[in-house]
C-alpha cells in the first residue's frame, strides 16, 4: 500500500507511459505485418511483435501500467484528500504567541481601541479583503485567525482526479472492453475465406456493444449494417444499430487537379423506429446517431468493372487479347496460355502527379542525357534502366494524367508482382509514352517503363516493332538492306556489304535475346566484355551500336511494310520513336512479365471507407480535462493566505502582533503584505509600529 501510493511510484508508471506514447508515435500502429517485415526486417519484426509495439495501445503491459497508475493515483486521492479538505476548513485558531514571533512576515503594533472593540473591526477589515474570519478569546487575549484562497488545495484534488478520469477514459476506449466481451460471450474471430461463405454467429458482436472502433466500406448504392472489427486473432463482425446506405461519392479538386473535399451523401435508416433520413458526411464532419459516430475515414474502389487489352512482350506476335475483370476479384490466365492467376487490385479515375512544365528541345536534351551517357559502354551499366515516370530535375506541376489500374500477376509458386499502368499516353520530355509501373514489393516504389506511342497515339507502331525484331527473316532482311544502303550504293565491294549485314545481324540478335537468354543493350555489353580487349572496347562499342541504330531503322520499315503501311520518312518524329522504342525494347527484359494489360474501358464504382465508432470513454475524458484545467488554474492562481492577529490589552488602548503567510512566496505576496502593513501603520500610534518584510503605503481604510 505505502508503494502504490508514493509519488515515485506514480511518476515511474507515468514516465512508462511517456516513452510508450513515443513508440507509438513514432512506430506506425495497426499496419499489416508485411510493412513492419519491410521495414525492420524478419529478425527485429519477430523480436519486436510480442512487445506490443506495432498495437501498443492496447497492448496488455501498456493497459496493465494505465491500470497501476488509476489504483495509485486513487490510493493517493484517498489517503490526501481527508487532509487537504481539513486543512482546507481549519482557521489554526489555536495559533499561541510564541508561534507568530517566529513568522518570516510579522507586523508589531499598538492602537488607540480598545483589546475588546479591536478584534471586531480587524475582522471586518479582513473581511473587506476576502478573507474568512474565526475568533478566539483565551486568557488575556484574543486571536483573529484569518484565511483565503484554501482553493488552491482543490486544485491538488482535481488534478490527481483527472488524470484517473483521464485514464479511466482511456482505457474504456481501448481493446479492454471487447477483450471482455470476447471472453464473456465466448466470441470467436473469424478469417477472412470465412467470412466469403457466412458469418457464424460467434463472430458477431450485438449492438449492445458497449465500447469499439470498427470499419465500413461502403460502394455506391449499397446498403450495411455491419462493420469489421480487426483483432490479432482475425475479425468480428459488429452489428449496428441502423442501416447505412451510400447513395453517391464526392470529391471535389482545387485548380491544380489536388482534391479537396471528400464527402457521402448517404441515407441513415432505423429499424426500431422506422425513421430514414438523408446526411452528408465529410472530413471532420462525422454522422453522430444512437451514440454511434460515423467518420469519413478513406474512400476505396467499389468494384469497378474493367474491360483491358492484353499487349504480348515476347515473341513474334503483334496482336492483343481481350480480358475483362472487377476490381477486388481474380481470374486465371491459363486460357490465355500464361501460367499466371490475375488480380485486379485497384482502379483510380483520376490520378494527379507532378509532370514537367518544360518539353522544349533544351529540356529533352536534358533529360535524354542520362540515357546517352547510360549508352556508353562501361559505366555502370550498359542498359537503361527501369525509372521513375518523371525525372526528378525537371521543373513540374501538379497534372491530372487520366485513369489508372492496379493489378497483380501471381505465379504458381505464389510470388507476386504488382503493377501500375496508365490508361491514356502521357507527355514526358518531349515524347508521348503509355506509362507501365513495375514492383516487386508493396514497400518498393514503382519503376516506370516508357513505351513509345506510334504517329497515331497508339501502341500498335511498337508493337509491330517489337515482333518484327523477334522474327528471324526480318532481322536478316533488314541487316542487308542497313548494308546496302550504308555500303552498297557507295560501290563498296561485296565482301565488305556482306560482312558488315553479317555484323549488323549479330548485333540485332543479341538485342532481340535469341543467344543466351540476354537481351537489349546488356547483351551488347556482355559480347563485348568477353570478346574485345579493354583497350578497343569502347571504339567497338561505338561501331556496335551505330550497326545496331542503323538495322533498327530497317526493322522499322520492315514492320511498317509488313502491316500495309507505306515506308516511313527519315525524319525528326520517326527517329525519335525508334530511338524510344529501341530503349524500351532494352528495358522489357526487366519488367519481370510476358504481357502488359493496357485498360481499355471502365464502368467505375466508387466506395467509402467510414471508421465506426462508439466511444463512451469520449465523455469521461472530456470530463478530465475539465477536472485538469480546474486543478491546475486553482494551483497556480489561487495563492493560500492565512494572518494572525493576536490583541492584548495595554496601558492606553491594545498591542497587537500580526503574521502573515503562504504557501508559496510570490511578488504579489509580499506586495499584500506591504500594503497591509502601509494600512496598520497609518492607523496605529506613530511612535509604536514595528515590522519585518514591511514596506510603504496607504492607510488603513
């Protein structure tokens, strides 16, 4: 008992708190255990689950040291508040003579009343000054025994109260109360696959739930009168006491295409009393009904139907399929001949980003830079690499880039990559791309591949390209016509026409991947670190990839001939699409996938995500905090002052001793007791009057 109650005890448990509420802070809390295993790692992500620290709030020892420090703070409300209150009503009138000599700030006089009239008017001067006045008349004398401000001990009182308050609050909020229910009612969480194929009846929680924070996402013209509750053991299902519906989905934007406000319009139902009526709901602007409050949490897709086109990247086919999906559902594309299971995991309408506000001729030169340099051999790498969709120099602003999917491809072994593909084609550094992301992990961030839109804005011009490369005949046809027009017609001779077709196609064979698994510029690389010395490597791979610039165009022609269309002109827009094709041809080998899915139409369905609260808590904490600014308002400007006037008849009239003090020293203290005593002089005989600590004033009124 003297452990629980000291106040070492209470601050240590306090301090627990603190560092506690700055994990917690620091740490995000309730995110799935993939993130913490990214970003911690398997090791310290098992070390640091049985802590607590990814639920700290509602973990089990941080509940425990909220519930140590209720029964402390309470033991010492309990064991201090008889005395305060005491010490609160008592005057000290049995104060003896000897103890006001030894006051720091005492005042020693004589006045012309008599010791029987003088205790009356002290009492009604004190009274003048706010103080409350008790009389004691003993022997010779009388005691005038005065206080004001006892208030300030209340303050004690009120903070020791509010911080039990407070934590009792707390803790009425937290995961206790539906541990207990759980435990009590023999409720049993449920997985998800369950959930699909019913929800039993141990895993729903009645209305009468008297404490919980669950989640409801709503599709537009839906209708819910459950919400999800996440434990650590899986979900239960909270029943409601209305009925929800989401009649529309609103956000609206700022100029620079940012959102700015989300809000549902929505239609609240009640079965008990059949009333139905319309609100909107908002950010900050919560649905309060039946105790139940109603947050606009998030908004989410709501089954968006998709219409998508299947473009091959391997292989000589230049033709796409047609696939259709929801999102939140899969599909196997084992139909298609890909031993892959499709998820289609999102769908936004409007995605704004950061695009460049310069496409002009210095800025594509700018931002090609790091290709061309990339181009040289023997840097880092050979190839160009998957990056971000916009360069991170360039001057840019906020732009509405149209629709986007989100979709997975999942291997038999069950691996999964994510990717993140643009419906329209969007301008980078003076080009026109269809934008296609690629991750391995949710905690990576997208790689962009960029893939050149032909002189119609579609991708039909590539895809072309890309299958012609992959056909043998036509690498060998444009190898000698890349001779022929280099050499040929220079009346070259013809050994040297042959050879140099010869190179040409050797070169495109490793760009197109057909020796050894390697393909685009790598393969270039890796040919020509095995097979010239280090001194010549650099002026091959100057000779290498002119052959290689000079046969691409010829795959081009071949391409374009191949599909009925007329021979391309050799101008600026022709060479810069083969110039980007022949960099996203290099870069397919990393996008990880045989096909890229392009959306083709949407009917979109949007959703909110609404938190569910009843928090009964809520109302007891706002009671603390009331308790709190009371107590601490009274202790720091309610300041404690008692005097003393001790009056014994003399020759000619009373004697008087005065002491005056507080519970703490303060500037305004010693400016009352100034006055006071500037008062007692004025009024007392002018050759008697003696203080300590006194200073000048005006007379007694």
């Amino acid at each position: 008992m003297e452990l629980l109650g000291s106040m070492r005890f209470a601050i240590s448990l306090l301090t627990l708190i603190c560092i506690a509420s700055a994990i917690g802070t620091v740490v995000s809390q309730n995110q799935p255990w993939v993130n913490y295993v990214n970003q911690f790692g398997p090791f310290w992500a098992e070390f640091f689950q049985p802590m607590g620290l990814f639920q700290i709030y509602n973990a089990p020892w941080f509940i425990a040291v909220m519930a140590f420090l209720v029964v402390s703070t309470s033991l010492c409300v309990y064991r201090n508040t008889p005395k305060m209150i005491h010490e609160m009503r008592v005057y000290r009138e049995n104060l003896r003579e000897g103890s006001l000599k030894a006051f720091a700030h005492r005042w020693e006089g004589q006045f012309a009343e008599s010791a029987q009239a003088l205790p009356g008017i002290v009492s009604e001067w004190l009274t003048h000054k706010g103080f409350k006045v008790k009389l004691d008349t003993r022997g010779h004398g009388t005691l005038v025994a005065a206080k004001a401000g006892s208030g300030n001990r209340f303050g004690y009182i009120a903070t020791h109260m509010a911080i039990i308050v407070i934590c009792v609050g707390g803790l009425l909020d937290s995961g206790v109360p539906l541990k207990v229910a759980v435990w009590a009612l023999g409720k049993q969480p449920v997985g998800g696959e369950a959930i699909s194929s019913g929800i039993p009846e141990a895993s729903r929680l009645g209305t009468a739930n008297p404490s919980y924070r669950a989640n409801l996402l709503l599709p537009e013209g839906e209708t819910s009168r459950v919400a999800v509750l996440n434990t650590d053991h899986g979900l239960l299902i909270q029943d409601l006491p209305f009925e929800l519906t989401l009649k529309q989905f609103r956000i609206d934007f700022y100029s620079t295409g940012m959102p700015k406000l989300f809000a549902s319009d929505v239609q609240v139902f009640d079965p008990a009393t059949k009333a139905r009526f319309d609100a909107t709901i908002e950010v900050n602007k919560p649905l309060i009904y039946k105790g139940v409050t109603v947050y606009q949490s998030s908004f989410d897709d709501g089954g968006t139907q998709l219409q998508l086109k299947g473009i091959p990247l391997t292989g000589d086919r230049d033709y796409r399929v047609d696939l259709e999906g929801t999102v939140g559902t899969s599909t196997n594309l084992g139909p298609l001949n890909l031993p892959y299971k499709m998820e289609f995991a999102g769908f936004k309408a409007i995605n704004v980003e950061q695009m460049p506000t310069d496409n002009s001729k210095e800025a594509v030169e700018a931002a090609l830079k790091d290709t061309r340099d990339g181009m040289k051999p023997f840097k880092d790498n050979l190839a160009s690499v998957l990056g971000p969709g916009v360069k991170g120099h360039s001057a840019t602003r906020p732009t509405n880039i149209g629709p986007a999917i989100t979709y997975k491809l999942r291997d038999a072994s069950g691996q999964a990559r994510e990717f993140h593909n643009y419906m329209l084609p969007v301008s980078l550094d003076g080009g026109r791309y269809y934008l296609t992301g690629v991750r391995d992990t949710p905690a990576d961030s997208f790689k962009y591949l960029r893939l050149p839109v032909d002189d119609q804005g579609q991708l039909d011009g590539f895809m072309r390209l890309r299958a012609a490369l992959q056909n043998e005949g036509v690498r060998k046809e444009a190898a000698r016509r890349f001779a022929e027009q280099a050499f040929g017609k220079r009346g070259e001779s013809a050994d040297l026409v042959n050879s140099v077709a010869e190179s040409a196609k050797r070169a495109l064979d490793r760009f197109a991947g057909t020796q050894g698994g390697v393909a685009g510029l790598t393969a270039i690389a890796q040919f020509i670190e095995q097979t010239v010395p280090e001194a010549e490597r650099e002026k091959a791979s100057d000779v290498i990839i002119r052959l290689l610039q000079g046969a691409m165009w010829e795959v081009y022609e071949l391409s374009r001939e191949r599909a009925g269309l007329p021979r391309a002109e050799p101008n600026e827009v022709h060479g810069r699409f083969v110039q980007d094709a022949q960099i996203a041809l290099s870069d397919l080998s990393l996008y990880g996938a045989p096909v890229m899915f392009q959306l083709d139409q949407f009917k979109e369905v949007k959703a909110s995500v609404f938190q569910v609260a009843k928090a009964p808590g809520q109302w007891v904490v706002y009671a603390g905090c009331l308790f709190l600014v009371i107590g601490v308002f009274s202790m720091f400007y309610i300041r404690e002052r008692r005097v003393f006037f001790w009056v014994t008849p003399a020759e000619q009239g009373s004697k008087v001793m005065m002491g005056m003090s507080t519970t703490r020293r303060t500037l305004d203290f010693e400016k009352e007791f100034g006055q006071m005593v500037s008062e007692l002089n004025a009024r007392a005989k002018a050759d008697t009057p003696t203080a300590v600590h006194g200073l000048k004033g005006e007379g007694l009124s």
